[in-house]
C-alpha cells in the first residue's frame, strides 16, 4: 500500500475533479456559416388546462334504473345594472354539471359571451372554457368580467353589461329497486367524494343545533337500527309535516322580473317552521347530513306541474353505497299525501320520479363557493356582491345607482339584474 501525505492525496484529488470535468464538458460550437439564423430555445410554455372529459349518461344498477332520456337546449341570460360591487375585478361564475346523477352535458354545445351595451366583449365555446372546477361533478366557467362603468345617461334599468351561457343537457328519469334499497346497510366509511355533502354550506346549516334536536326526535336515538334507506324516508318525511312553504319560489322584481330563488335557508325555515320550496329542500338535505347521510340540493331549471311559465325548480339528492345518487321532491311528496305512507312502500316522488327528465339540473349551491361572490340574490351564477348594504338579498329599495353622475336610490321599477331563460325540448336522448 502506497502511503500519501495530506498534501499529496488533496493535489491528486483535485486533479482527478478537474480531468472528469474537462471530459464532461460540452466541446465548443463549431462556426455557423455566414448568413445562417440562430436557433433560439422555445420558451417555456405554461401547463394547458386540464380538458375537461366528457360525461357520460347515468349509469342503471340493481338498486336504481334511469330511462327515458330527454335532451334540452337550455339558455341562461343575465342582464347586469351596476358594477359597484365588492370586487370588480372578479370573474363571472357559472357551474356547468358535467356528469349529474341524472343528467349529462354535451360538452362541445357550452358556449358563453359577455357584452356590453350591446357590444360582444368576449365569447367562447367548448369544454376549454370550463378552467374551474365547484362541488363534485361540478365544473365552473370563468368569464372576466366586461363592465366599463355605467352609461351616465342611462337610467340603471337599462341593460348594461349581459352573460349569456348556452349548454345541451340531457335529463333521465328514475325508478328504485324498493327491497334493493332496504338490503343497503350502514357504510363504515362514506366515499370520499361524498363528504363536503356532509359538512354545512351556505343555507345548509346542518351543524345547527336544531338539526340535532330534529334528528333525536325523528329516531328517538335509534338511527343505526334501520338501514339508511328506511332513515331517509323517515327524515325527509318529517320535514313535509312540519315545515309548512307559502308557495312561493322565486325572487322577482318589480314587474315580475326574476332576480333568483326566495330561499332564507335551512335554519331559518326549521326554526319558523315555515319558508319558501326552497327552504322545505334546505331543510330535508340539513336533516339528511345531520344524520350524516351525504345530501345535496339541486337548483334546476323546468316548467311546475299545472304552470304553464318556465322556471326555477329545487328538488333534493341523497347517497347511498352502490345505489349511488337518489333523487327526492319533498313538495311533489307532500302534495300526494306521504304523512299516511307506510315505510315499507315505494313512494313517489323519492327515488321515483317520473318527470324528473324534465328537470334540468344547473348546480349543487345556491351561488358558487361560499355564497360571497352572489350579486344581489342566490340565483345560480356569481360574480361579486354588489355594495348596496349588509341585507341579502339586497331589497329593492335600498341598492343605489348612478344617472349622469348622482347617486340615487332606485325607484320601484329599478332592480339589480335580471334573469331570462329558455330552454327547448329537443326529443329523446340517442347514444
């Protein structure tokens, strides 16, 4: 063995280092031949969006079967009058499901545009425009808003800015297996995907202390002892006796202009024990998480049974392991009686909805995320709230405006936006 000093052993090593590096280092470019062009590295370019997969129709199973598939051309139009808002630099927000429990959007029909005074600012088609994503099974398009400030010389309810969103969906009916559904037992864990649809969210207060009160009386603390499907008819039946709804479903304006949904929430309406539709709904899916049951409202668009005008409708989701998403209208069960049915029936109206491939189903919330960026009422799409003081939604007669630089309060015949939408039948879904 060949001994080294400290100083020799450091001086070969350092020669070592230096001869790998000579060896490994990148030669010198030969001369490029006059007139030739450098070829510069491409930029680096920012990740593409994540395209967004097309859904599929709502797949049948030995619990539930989904049939009679109807597709509908849908338009939703907001007309916008103010942009004092909180934050005007916000996008515009509308949800856009996917791949619903009872429905399915044809992705390359989405189309969105913004205008101005009735200049086109901004339009798009296609699944690309859905860059956010809201609730499970939820995407959410994010259109920057447009506005330029309001005309001076027009009075404020003239149409200022407008977002138009144009989408096909197809819409399924169901049908439950009764006995299937009663072999369901408790889950010792629910699907991950289904847990935000077991934690309170605006107007879905289900971590009130009513809630709680509700359930020991509906179960008498026995929850557990019958399977979950027998725990959701019990609880939502519960809720059609003893909420009491004057009728009424949507927030208009003067004039009948739609402005969204009259809904207080579900709080509110349990502690009145009475409310509008909606509430009957928020209260039924609070009910449902309390008992920690996943459940969820759908905010849709149909024409009432015996109305001859479209509307808003709300009708109510819950899960069940296997089964899935199972769909439920309170009111429909309430007007055919369900306080004298026996548990051990098939009911109407829960998990048996023939009419439900008229329902269109636009969103899980009443406004997208947590409820701040609704302008001046629950309705769907979002933007920012609108300055006009703390009452939401903002009364008519409080929201002020601009005419040729004054502030001014709005007379009866003036309202913050307005709602217009239509939507056809364009006969039976065909795979």
């Amino acid at each position: 063995m060949i001994s080294l000093g400290y100083h020799e052993a450091m001086h070969l090593i350092l020669t070592l280092l230096l001869a790998t590096l000579l060896t490994q280092a990148t030669p010198p470019a030969k001369p490029m031949p006059p007139g030739t062009v450098p070829q510069v590295p491409p930029a680096t370019q920012p990740a593409p969006t994540p395209t967004v997969k097309q859904g599929g129709p709502p797949a049948a199973n030995q619990y539930i079967n989904w049939k009679d598939g109807t597709i509908f051309e849908t338009t939703f139009k907001v007309s916008i009058h103010s942009s004092n808002v909180k934050d005007p630099a916000a996008p515009l927000l509308f949800p856009v499901i996917n791949e619903g429990s009872s429905s399915m959007v044809n992705l390359s029909s989405v189309s969105a545009s913004i205008s101005f005074n009735g200049n086109m600012m901004d339009s798009g088609q296609g699944p690309d425009i859905l860059t956010g994503k809201a609730m499970h099974g939820v995407r959410l398009l994010e259109a920057p808003a447009s506005f330029q400030g309001n005309n001076p010389n027009l009075l404020n309810n003239a149409i200022q800015m407008q977002f138009e969103i144009e989408q096909d969906i197809a819409c399924w009916s169901s049908e439950v297996d009764e006995a299937a559904m009663a072999s369901i037992v408790w889950p010792a864990n629910w699907p991950i995907e289904t847990l935000e649809f077991q934690k309170p969210q605006p107007l879905i207060e289900s971590d009130a202390p009513i809630f709680a009160s509700a359930l020991q009386e509906v179960t008498g603390g026995n929850l557990h002892q019958v399977p979950p499907w027998v725990a959701a008819k019990e609880i939502v039946r519960y809720c059609c006796n003893t909420i009491q709804t004057n009728g009424t479903l949507m927030l208009r304006g003067p004039g009948s202009a739609i402005r969204g949904l009259d809904v207080n929430g579900a709080r509110a309406a349990a502690s009145s024990g009475t409310g509008t539709e909606s509430d009957l709904v928020c209260v039924s899916v609070a009910l449902l998480r309390a008992a920690g049951i996943p459940a969820r409202p759908v905010i849709g668009l149909g024409t009432p049974k015996g109305k001859t005008r479209n509307s808003f409708l709300v009708w109510g989701e819950f899960y069940l392991p296997k089964a899935g998403w199972i769909p439920f209208d309170p009111k429909a069960m309430r007007s055919k009686g369900v306080r004298s049915w026996s548990l051990d029936r098939s009911w109407s109206s829960f998990g048996n909805m023939s009419d439900l491939n008229k329902k269109i189903p636009l969103a899980y919330a009443f406004s997208p995320g947590d409820g701040s960026k609704a302008y001046d009422a629950w309705s769907v799409w979002g933007w920012s709230r609108l300055q006009a003081g703390a009452t939401f939604p903002i009364p008519i007669e409080v929201w002020s405006a601009n005419l040729r630089g004054q502030q001014i309060v709005s007379n009866a015949w003036n309202t913050p936006s307005v709602i217009h939408f239509t939507f056809i039948n364009r006969g039976k879904y065909q795979p």
